[in-house]
C-alpha cells in the first residue's frame, strides 16, 4: 500500500514541476550592456574560428597532443617498477 502511494506520489512531483519550472522566470529579458557586448564577442570569436573541415581540426588536435606527451614523456618518472620473480 505504502509502495503505491509512493509511486503516485513521484508522478505528481514529476507532473508538478514539469508544470510549474517553465513558469519561474528571472526577468530574462532585461539584458545588461556589458553581457551584451560579452555575447556579441563571444559570437564573434566562435565564427571566427570554426573550421568546417572535421579532419584539419582532428590533426590539429592530435599533433598538440602528440607534443605534450613527447614534452613530458622525458620528465614522467611515475611509472612503477614490478619485480620481476614471483611472489613466494
């Protein structure tokens, strides 16, 4: 009995905010100027480096990637060193 109570219980909270969290608004209309003009350069910036080519972007990606590993692949010295006998 307490079972189905409960479950009825979780679908009218579901069905309450999903009712009532598309009616709470914090004025988001009114805009301050600084942020946009934040938006307004973030746009910007966006357009300006997006590259259409998923494969420039790919190596681009890979070869940083690459460079970081060789930079600290010489100055890793956290690798463990297992004994090689067998435990007794």
């Amino acid at each position: 009995m307490a079972a189905a109570f409960l479950n009825i219980g979780g679908y009218a909270l579901v069905l309450t905010l999903a009712i009532l969290v598309p009616h709470v608004q914090a004025n988001v209309a009114i805009f301050d100027d600084y942020w946009t003009q934040r938006q307004g350069d973030a746009l910007k910036q966006t357009i300006a480096s997006y590259d259409p080519n998923p494969l420039n972007v790919t190596d681009h990606l890979n070869y940083h990637v690459t460079l970081a590993v060789d930079a600290t692949e010489s100055t890793n010295n956290t690798r463990r060193a297992f004994r090689s006998e067998k435990w007794s």
